[in-house]
C-alpha cells in the first residue's frame, strides 16, 4: 500500500458519520454556511473526512447550497 491509499482510507468516513452529518443538516435546514456545520456537528470529525461526506452527499442531491452558500436539505 502506497502513502495515497492510506491517506484515501483515512478520509473515509464511516457510515455513522455520514448519517450523522446528514441528521445534523436535515435539522438545521439553511441555517448554516459548511463551515459553521462542521464548526457545530455534535461530534468532532476531521475536515477531510468532512469534506469528503459533503462532496457525497452533495453528489446524491441530499444537499445543496443556496445563493448566500447555506447548505440547504434537499
């Protein structure tokens, strides 16, 4: 195993997490740009891993960002 593949593992976040981010967005519903998510999820997660469960569900069309760059529940 190369240094990019443990790197990729290491950003992979587990299903929890994902669900996690996910309930947290639902709940907050345009109240909150992505870094004010990440800075208010009830548990600490790192920010690539972060960023990787954003760019996933951004991808599956379960959020999206409003013109002021809320992240909304789709």
């Amino acid at each position: 195993m190369n240094y990019g593949e443990k790197n990729d593992i290491a950003r992979s976040p587990t299903l929890q997490t994902v669900l996690m981010v996910e309930k947290f967005i639902d709940e907050n519903s345009g109240e909150f740009t992505k870094t004010q998510v990440f800075n208010n999820l009830p548990k600490k997660v790192m920010w690539q891993t972060f960023q990787v469960i954003m760019e996933y569900l951004e991808g599956i069309n379960k959020i999206a960002y409003d013109k002021e760059g809320y992240v909304v529940y789709v």
